[in-house]
C-alpha cells in the first residue's frame, strides 16, 4: 500500500503540468503584467526540479552537455565574483543569472516529457495574448511604455516575439496562419511605433543574418522581397516616424552618447591591473560618467563587451561570447540536419531572436539585469532543447 501510494505521489508531482503553469506565469507576469511576481515562479520552479531530482523524475543523466556548459559558465562568474570582491557582492544581479539558469533547465525538464498538442497552441496563444495587452496598454491606455517603465523593456518583448509569431505563420494550419499574420503585424507595428534605435538594430541585422546564412533557395527569395516591399512602405510613408529617426542618428552617429560611454569606459579599462584584465573586478556596477546633454552617473557603459570584461575579465568575456557563438554554430548545423520543416524553422526563429537579443540587449541593458537575462532564458531554453534533440537524433542514426 505504502508503495502505491508512492508511486501516486511521484505521479501527481511529476506532472509535467506544473512546470508547463509555473513557466506560463513567470512568462505572463513579466512581459505582460511587468511585476515582481516572475521571481516567485522562477523560484517555485526551481523547488520542483530539486524534487523531481530526488524523485529519480529528472535524472542528471537527461541533462545535456550544452546544460552543463551554461551551469558551468554561470557558476564560474558568480564564484569569481565573490572571490574578487567579496566585500561588495552584487547579490541581486547573481540571484538574476541562477534564475536564467532555473529557466533554462525548466524547460530543458519539461522538453523529456510526453507535451500534448493543445499545450503547444495554448503557448502560441499566450504570446498572442501578451502582444494584445501591450499594444492596447500602449495605444488605447495612453501607457507610452506599454506595462513597463521604459521603452526599451516594451521593445524588447516585442522584437523578439516577432520571429515567434513568423514562425507560426509559416507553421501554423489552415485559418491560423491568417490569425497570426494580423498578430505580428500588430506587433511589428508596436516595436516600430515605439523608436528603440537599438530594436531596429537588432531586427534588422538579426532577419539579415537569416536571410544570409539560414535560409536557402526560394524562400530567400520570397524573405528578400517581403523585407523590400516592407522597407519601400516604411521609407514612402515615414510609417511611425522609423525614416526620420535612422536619418537622425546615422547624421549624428558619432555623436551618439554610446560612443562617449564607451571611449570612458575604455579609458576606465586602462587603469586595470593583470588581474583585473583577466578576472575583471567581479560582479556589480560598471559607473560611467556621462557628460553630454545633462550630466548623470549611469551603472553600465551601454556595451556588454566592454561591461563583461570590467567585471569578468577575458576570460569571462571568452566564456560568454564564446559559449553563444558555439550555440549559434550548432544551432546552424542543427538545422542543415534537420528533416522537420518546423523544427528547421523553429531554430531559424529562436536563432534570429538570440542575435536580435545580442545586439538590442548589449546597447540596452546591464548583461546581469533582469531585463537582459530573463528574455534571454526563453530564448535559450528551447533552443539548446532543439539543438541537443538533433544532434541525438544525427548521432543514432
């Protein structure tokens, strides 16, 4: 009797349906609702693969290298971190990455399980809904941010669900290819209607790089067409002001505040020691100040490359830009093997989002902030799933 029941408890724990809700909220919460709460489900999420581990549920043999790598790489830069400067631990930024991490494995935790189809509609439906409750919080609630505090957050949800939401255009059946198509019109109109600079960049060299090196044959044709029509739109209509604000800063680029943030943040630099150069200063605020317009102390140099190296040295920026790199590789030659269309697609999709997230998040935002890590979690997750999931297929057969 002791044993069935058990087995009863492992069974209702282990149902993927937990982490499948707790992912759903912390998604919500946190594009949607913009609130505190995406902590505690990332948090609770963690507990239950801590008793899915002792539960034999999710074994350690299940997780994949590419797993260990990121665990590793983050582990590395939280301990260096305390070692250097241990009397300022910046404990905030190092819960954010151990929570990326939580994500991460959730995912990669619910990816070995058995997932219905109807999960998957739900969770295009869900990004649909967010996309909705923005545009209305932004256009019919006179929010100029959407639920966030600046207009970058906004645009960062909505430059990378746009390679979702083409994914399920190009995926979805019948009559919902027509639903997602007015969605990520919507949203295109949204990033655009917003003038991040620095979500342009990322978009347009991301769906570049796809059309360059992913896409082949006639749908490169077809991607280079649509992405002329739409820039002759854009360019004749002046659509949200997207012309004038490229002229202004390609006039004014190197007047742009960047360039005197990173020409302080390099002179900074200079005054490393060996030590530094190799470990960095450890984990916290890279001050910078700005002199332009208004003077302000700002925490980070608006560059991760310039930021990592500060505050982990070569060797954590070598860690970091090199681990993405190997990703982005493997994520290309996943997709050469692969012989579903959607998987194809899907890891053309999350591949354009990760480059996107590189160059938008690298100008936006501090590397170890909750607003650059906890997209790049939902961009991950699924694609080392992806990744691992052919090159265990291309090994067995």
């Amino acid at each position: 009797m002791s044993r069935l029941k058990n087995s009863k408890f492992t069974a209702f724990f282990a149902s993927q349906y937990f982490l499948l809700l707790l992912l759903a909220s912390a998604f919500f919460t946190y594009f949607a609702l913009n609130r505190g709460g995406v902590n505690i489900f990332i948090e609770i999420g963690g507990l239950f693969l801590v008793l899915y581990f002792f539960l034999g549920v999710y074994p350690l043999k299940e997780i994949s290298l590419a797993l260990w790598i990121a665990a590793a790489i983050c582990l590395y830069l939280i301990l260096t971190s305390l070692m250097i400067a241990p009397q300022h631990p910046h404990l905030r930024w190092m819960k954010n990455l151990m929570r990326m991490l939580v994500v991460v494995f959730m995912i990669h935790c619910l990816a070995q399980k058995k997932i219905e189809n109807w999960v998957f509609t739900a969770l295009a439906a869900l990004l649909a809904l967010v996309v909705c409750w923005q545009f209305i919080a932004h256009n019919l609630l006179n929010m100029p941010y959407g639920t966030f505090s600046n207009k970058h957050y906004l645009a960062t949800f909505a430059v990378l669900a746009f390679p979702a939401l083409i994914y399920f255009v190009l995926t979805a059946p019948g009559w919902y290819r027509l639903f997602f198509l007015a969605i990520c019109l919507i949203d295109a109109h949204l990033f655009l209607q917003i003038g991040s600079r620095t979500a342009y960049a990322g978009i347009l060299f991301g769906g570049a790089f796809a059309i360059c090196f992913l896409i082949k044959g006639r749908s490169r044709w077809i991607g280079l067409f649509l992405l002329g029509i739409a820039s002759v739109i854009i360019y004749l209509t002046n659509y949200s002001y997207v012309v004038t604000r490229i002229k202004r800063l390609i006039l004014n680029f190197t007047a742009d505040e960047r360039f005197d943030l990173w020409s302080k943040a390099w002179l900074k630099l200079q005054d490393n020691s060996l030590i530094d150069w190799i470990f960095g200063h450890g984990m916290g605020w890279f001050s910078i100040t700005y002199t332009g317009r208004r003077r302000s102390e700002l925490i980070f140099p608006h560059g991760h490359f310039l930021e990592i190296i500060y505050q982990n040295g070569l060797v954590g920026l070598i860690m970091i830009y090199g681990g993405l790199i190997c990703l982005i590789v493997s994520a290309i030659i996943a997709m050469k093997r692969a012989h579903d269309r959607k998987v194809r697609f899907l890891l053309i999709s999350l591949t354009v989002a990760l480059f996107t997230w590189i160059i938008h998040s690298g100008l936006a935002f501090p590397i170890y902030s909750k607003n650059s890590l906890y997209p790049l979690a939902f961009i991950l997750g699924p694609l080392l799933v992806l990744v691992g999931k052919e090159n265990r297929r291309d090994s067995s057969t």
